[in-house]
C-alpha cells in the first residue's frame, strides 16, 4: 500500500535525511520510522525496569496484617 506524504515540511525532512545518509526518500522514511519505532519500545522497557524496581523495594516491606477495605480507607480520611 503506497504511502502519500502531502506535508512540505515532511517532504523537506525526507529529502534532507535521504541526502545526508545517501538513500531515497523511500529508505529515508524507512529508517526514520524503524528508529523512532526503536526508541519508543527502548523507552519503554526503560519505564518497564524502573517499575520493577519499585516493585522488588515494596516486596521486600513486611506486611502490616492490616486491611485494606472500604471502612480502613474511611478511617484513613476520618469518614464515618
């Protein structure tokens, strides 16, 4: 399925990149779309790892035997 770009600036973009690595537009969109697509998912297994850290630091709290119910967390904001 071909893809039309009608932004002159995407087109700008495209151009510029295809010129500086030495590819059509074509590869240009190609790459940029494979790198960004890269970054995200590196970013999100970034956020994924710190997750896991909090994760392990609250695992390794004892228990409190408390629970955690409607009425602990109307007691907790002075709610009859």
């Amino acid at each position: 399925m071909p893809l039309n770009i009608r932004s002159e600036e995407v087109n700008r973009l495209a151009e510029t990149l295809a010129s500086a690595a030495r590819v059509s537009k074509t590869e240009a969109v190609r790459m940029a779309l494979a790198n960004e697509l890269q970054r995200r998912e590196a970013s999100l297994a970034e956020f994924m790892e710190q997750i896991r850290h909090i994760q392990n630091r609250i695992a390794t709290r004892p228990g409190t035997g408390l629970e955690a119910d409607k009425a602990f967390f109307d007691d907790l904001n002075g709610e009859p």
